[in-house]
C-alpha cells in the first residue's frame, strides 16, 4: 500500500484547530458529503451511534450560546456552522439494519443497559473524530470544543433524552489569522507501552 503523504501532512501534521473562521459559507451538500465519509468509519459491531446537529444560520446558533463557556462565544459566532454531535442512547434499534449478520445484537444492548451506554460513548465519540478528518480532507478547518455545559445543549436541542451531546465542532474555513500557537504533543514514551 502506497503512503500518501501529501495527506498525512493535510490531515495531521498541518491541520490545526481553528479558533476563528472566514466569512465563507459551508452548503449543506458538502455537510452531507462529509457525513457519507465519516459514516464509513469503524465503529463496534458496525452500531454507528453518531448523531450530528448542525447549526447554520444565527438563529440556530443564538440557542446554543448561553451553554458555551465565554472563551467559546466568539469562535461560535464566526463559524459558518456549529456541529453537535451527539450520541442515540438507542443506537441499537438500527441494528438489525446495521449488523443483520447478528439477528440477537439489538436485544445484546437492549437488555443491558450498561454495554450500551459503553458502546454509544465510545463510538460515539469516533464517529465524530472521523467526521472532524472528513471534513479536514474536503478543505474545511475544525475547532472541537468541550467547553460547554452539556446538559444545557440536551435541554435545549435533545429533551426527550433519545440523544445526548458529546462535544461541539465549529466548522468551515479558518482565519489564520486566529491561530494560536501549536501546543507539545507527548512523545511515544510517555503515552505508549509495548508488551
């Protein structure tokens, strides 16, 4: 397999988090090309338990303000789109769609609410890391945020608690200008054990 390493230097070593975005708008097209990107991810048992919110136009985004933290509102309001993503607590009712070759996995989750719960965060949290490089590979910048009071965003936007919010993305073409510096990452040391 060839290393396309235009890509890697794209999609890594180059990207940053955008803090602040150009007056330029995202159409939902590409929101959907991103989607049918980051939907090919692997998540356990093919669950797919992402959910995404986006948020386009100002009124939309006005409900999600008081639940940002205050370094967070002005990154919000120039972005082009604000991206919930959030995760279906019932993820497994699409099972026997998404994993027919288990006709038992929607009552595996259902009867067990611990296993879901686990499965719905961890992949749900994938499948917004995956949407964060789709986007990144179709030319937009990203800026994740977790500094936001969630249970405010599920009050607003997920009442009926079928689906939780994870973190927040602000999206579409970042100011350069906004960029702060790049942070040290861990070396393989630190962060990695071989057994």
């Amino acid at each position: 397999m060839k290393i396309d390493n235009a890509a890697i230097q794209h999609l890594f070593l180059e990207a940053r988090t955008a803090n602040g975005f150009l007056d330029q708008p995202v159409s939902e097209a590409l929101l959907k090309e991103i989607y049918d990107i980051a939907k090919m991810g692997a998540t356990s048992m093919n669950t797919q338990p992402t959910r995404y919110v986006f948020l386009t136009n100002e009124a939309a985004k006005q409900r999600i303000l008081p639940a940002l933290s205050p370094g967070n509102v002005g990154k919000t309001q120039s972005a082009p789109v604000c991206v919930i993503v959030a995760t279906d607590n019932q993820f497994y009712e699409h099972m026997p769609v998404v994993f027919p070759n288990n006709p038992g996995a929607k009552a595996l989750f259902e009867g067990n609410a611990a296993l879901a719960q686990g499965t719905a965060t961890r992949n749900g949290t994938l499948g917004g890391a995956y949407f964060m490089i789709a986007a990144r590979a179709l030319g937009l910048d990203c800026g994740p945020m977790s500094g936001v009071d969630l249970a405010k965003v599920n009050a607003e936007f997920f009442p009926d608690g079928r689906c939780t919010a994870n973190f927040l993305i602000n999206l579409g073409y970042g100011d350069e200008s906004k960029l702060f510096p790049r942070n040290p990452r861990l070396s393989f040391e630190q962060a990695c054990t071989v057994y």
